[in-house]
C-alpha cells in the first residue's frame, strides 16, 4: 500500500497547480484519450476523476486509457461510495463541512472506509465547501445541502479553519459543476488567510484569465472541468497559468 504522504507531498510542495477535472459521463474513449494525451503534454500534477453519476458503465476502462496516455496521478472525485476503483492512484475523501447533513459528512464515509482499506489507495481527507454560484447544481441537488452565500467570506473561513483543526489535510471550495460564476476573491482570499493546508479551487472557471485570478487571489490548486469538455485544447493555456 502507498504512503499517505505520497501524494500529500506533492500538495504541500509550495507550488501553484492546474487540475483537470474529467467527469467520464462527458467523454467517448477518444475523447479521454486526447485528455490524456494533453495532460501529458502539459505536466499536470494530477488528473482529477469523476462526477456526480457514472452512467456510461466505462470507469474502469476509462482510468486505464487516462494512465496508458498520462504518467500523472489518477486521484478519484468521487460523487459517491460506488465510485471506488483500484485502478486509480488516490481518491479524495470528501467531507461535505460547508452543509449539515450527516450522510455527506460522516455517514457515508463509514460504509466506504472499509472498501477503502482493501483498495490499497491513498487516502486524501478533503474538507470540501460547497459556495452558492447564484443558481443551484449538481452537486448541491445530490448531497441535499445549502451552499454557502458567497458574500460570507467569513463563514467560509471559520468552516475551512475548522476542518483543518479537526484533521483534513486539504479544503476544497467549489462552485460546483456547471456553476455560472467562479468563487468569489474575497472568499478565496479570506480563507487562505485562515488556514495553512493547501487551498483547491473548481466551479465555475472557464478562462485563462479566470484561473489566473484564483491563483492571485489564493487558491494553491485550480481544477477545470467543464470549459475542457467543450474545449480540450484549452488544457495547454490553463495548464501554463500555474507556472
């Protein structure tokens, strides 16, 4: 079994990061093998998988093509317990701290962590925050919780210090798939001046200068997956923007 700190390191080297994010329901084969292919190419420090359903029944198939074309980390974004595969490097363990319902905070977390165990993947545990993008999404419709209003930078804050008092190693602000407007800075801002541990930022970034401006504003990790659905060669210029 891998280290914990395998993966984490490579969080915690000081470095600015882009992500992509591959959601598989969006993609045929060649599609996540042209993926792949540009993540190569642009020496992404990690791949970022999964999504809110898995409906194509490709999972495992798809992670193998991704580590066939790309010598990065797979690390799962799982949407649910049944996304569990193997095949992959590491999987973020989300812990839904931004909402108040238990299943997405603990409870469903107690029925994975057993397969966990067997699977032989490295655990990354995520404080994961939910910020209200103006209309509702994905992510919100699924786990039955209330984002956070995006003009309380300071709820945000004390929710983000207090997963990092309590153990998470990484948080996780997201505006949630398909959102109509990114993190606002001040929220980027006021929780990066909260908390130690690296600061990831997704939802809602769709440009270069997007992601610019989330690097500027805090965030240690920028993730995109969207804008790269509809636009894969965009991966190069975004990739750049970490550098």
């Amino acid at each position: 079994m891998k280290t914990l700190s395998t993966l984490l390191q490579k969080f915690y080297d000081g470095t600015k990061k882009f992500v992509p994010l591959i959601d598989p329901d969006k993609y045929t084969p060649a599609g996540i093998a042209r993926i792949g292919k540009l993540a190569e190419k642009a020496k992404v420090p990690f791949l970022f998988y999964g999504g809110s359903l898995l409906t194509t029944g490709n999972h495992e198939k798809y992670i193998g093509i991704l580590k066939e074309e790309c010598s990065s980390p797979v690390v799962l974004f799982p949407g649910n317990n049944l996304q569990i595969n193997n095949k992959a490097d590491g999987l973020l363990l989300l812990s839904l701290i931004s909402g108040r319902n238990p299943e997405m905070l603990i409870g469903r977390h107690v029925v994975a962590a057993p397969l966990l165990k067997a699977s032989g993947l490295e655990i990354l545990p995520t404080g994961y925050l939910l910020i209200d993008s103006r209309k509702p999404t994905a992510v919100s419709y699924m786990s039955h919780s209330i984002p956070i209003p995006s003009d309380q930078a300071d709820i945000a804050a004390c929710t983000a210090l207090a997963g990092e008092m309590l153990g998470l190693k990484l948080i996780y602000l997201d505006a949630g798939s398909g959102a109509s407007a990114p993190v606002p800075a001040r929220v980027i801002g006021k929780v990066k001046e909260f908390i130690h541990t690296p600061l990831i930022v997704g939802g809602g970034l769709r440009s270069v200068q997007q992601v610019r401006k989330a690097f500027k504003d805090g965030a240690d990790v920028v993730v995109v997956g969207n804008a790269l659905e509809k636009d894969p060669g965009l991966l190069l210029q975004l990739a750049a923007c970490a550098g």
